[in-house]
C-alpha cells in the first residue's frame, strides 16, 4: 500500500484527501439520518444519505484499485461539493465564509484531478 501511495499522482492524493473527508462527513451525520428512521422507515433523506455512501465507498474503492471507470467518478464525486456553496450562501451554516472554503476546495479538487499524468494513472484494466 505505501508503494502504491509514493507512486500516486498529487492529484489522486488530493482527491483521496477530499473523497476520505467527504465520508468522515457522512459517517459522522448518520446518526441523525438512523435517529429519522424510528419516524419513518423510509425517508426521502435517508435514501439519498445511503446513495451518496454507497457511492463514495465504490469510488474510492476503484481509485484505490486504480481502474479506468475511477476517473469519470472522480469527477462526479468532486461535483457534489458545487451545490453545497449555495447550500452554504443560502443557509445560515457558514454563509459567505463558508462558500468561499467550499468553493476553494472544489477547485482544488477539480484542478488536481485535471493535472498532467492523473488521467493516465487510472491504467489498470
């Protein structure tokens, strides 16, 4: 696993760095989705909380394995922190300080997926 770390473009390890974080996040708010769901079995937000954590764990699990389908997630995982600068802006969460931090990160995320040589890491078949 180091081997494979030393080996790995910046821009995977930022992105690794973001994907990882981004699953901290969720983990660390499902409880209140579970504590939702003596309510309602089934609800609207729990359903797409299980989506986005199934997602996250497929993506970081090909991008670790370093398979070709890895790169196209990246990027869709990456979009999901766009919405979250007008959750930011609209909401009372961290208002205009908050989007700036939210809209940094997503370029960050962005320009080091588009780095040279990232693209071409995803090679494994």
């Amino acid at each position: 696993m180091l081997e494979l770390w030393q080996g790995m473009p910046r821009g995977v390890r930022v992105f690794l760095v973001y994907g990882f974080s981004v699953l901290a996040i969720v983990g660390l708010t499902t409880p209140l989705i579970i504590s939702q769901a003596v309510d309602l079995p089934v609800s609207p937000i729990g359903i797409v909380w299980m989506f986005l954590l199934a997602y996250l764990i497929f993506t970081l699990t090909l991008v670790l394995q370093r398979k070709q389908a890895a790169y196209p997630l990246a990027f869709g995982l990456a979009t999901l922190s766009v919405p979250l600068i007008l959750v930011m802006l609209v909401s009372g969460l961290g208002g205009l300080p908050g989007a700036i931090i939210v809209a940094s990160v997503s370029l960050i995320v962005f320009w080091s997926l588009r780095r040279p040589g990232v693209h071409d890491w995803f090679n494994e078949q």
